[in-house]
C-alpha cells in the first residue's frame, strides 16, 4: 500500500473530482503525478453505518473515465472468460482477493460484507474501476487483471502522466 495522509487540499480535489462530498476517507491510497488523489483507501464502514467493500476507490476523473470506456467495450466479459480458462491468472486473482480482505479486516471486519471484496473477485470480473484502483493503490503485480486494465488505458490515462490540467480546462470551458 502507498497510503498517505488526508489533507484539506486533498478533501478539496476530491470533492472536485467525485462532485460530492467525499465519504470514509482514510488515506489516499495513489496519487497522480501532479501530487492529486488519484484513489482513496475509504473505511470499511462509511460514518452514517453503511458497510462499504470498496475500500479502493478510483476518483482520478481521467482514470475514471478511461476505464468506463474499457467496461462500455465488454472487457469485463472477456477477462472473466480468461479467468475460466487460465489456471495461473485465476490463482494470482484469489489471491488478489484475499489480499484485498487481509488489508480490509486489519481496518474493520465488517460482519455485513465478510469474505465479499470488491470489483467480482474471486471469481469473475465486475467492476474495472476496483480493480484499477486496487492496481494502482497496492503497485504492480498484486491484481493482475487490475495491472492488465493499466495496460489497456495506458494510450489514454497512466499515473505517470498528469493530465489534471487538461482535465481543469474542459471542465471550466
């Protein structure tokens, strides 16, 4: 994990980014080049009571919508028919999966989403941003669906890239 410490500037950037307020924010858990949240590490249990499992969230609005064009084109389908028929990706997936919960249980067990991550894993391939923000929030090598994502984004979006700027200006045009 690369967690960092919340600050008000990122509060700010986040409210920016999501157009809410941000909610169980524990740590920003990867940042853009720029030195913006790019994901949040949010509590496994959000202040109002509510169990959340997604306890890395992608905010970064070019990241965001990078990977909502790989899930408008099917990919989701195509990765979880590889995990069917790849023995070794299934294994490094389960094993991303219990990662996922070993560092949510060091948090909180939540008894409402015990042995439930995030994203489709252990299993199939439900949400990119997930596993894109697992990806980014833990380094290379750990959700190796997450790593393939960043792969497929890469022409479009990298985290060693800052396109915050551009992303600014389309927004106030």
């Amino acid at each position: 994990m690369n967690d960092t410490t919340v600050s008000p500037a990122d509060i700010a950037a986040l409210r920016a980014q999501l157009g809410r307020e941000p909610r169980g924010v524990v740590a920003i858990a990867a940042r853009c080049a720029c030195g913006r949240p790019t994901v949040v590490h949010t509590a496994p249990r959000l202040p109002d009571g509510t169990p959340f499992p997604t306890q890395y969230y992608l905010t970064h609005p070019g990241a965001t919508a990078a990977v909502s064009t790989l899930e408008a084109n099917g990919v989701m389908k195509d990765m979880t028919q590889r995990l069917s028929e790849d023995e070794a990706l299934a294994e490094a997936y389960r094993a991303a999966h219990e990662r996922y919960l070993a560092e949510r249980y060091a948090m909180e067990d939540v008894p409402e989403i015990h042995g439930i991550s995030a994203g489709g894993m252990p299993d199939r391939v439900k949400c990119l941003h997930v596993l894109v923000g697992h990806a980014l929030a833990s380094g290379p090598g750990v959700n190796p669906l997450g790593d393939d994502a960043l792969e497929m984004i890469s022409a479009s979006w990298s985290p060693a890239r800052c396109t915050c700027a551009i992303e600014d200006e389309e927004e106030n045009a």
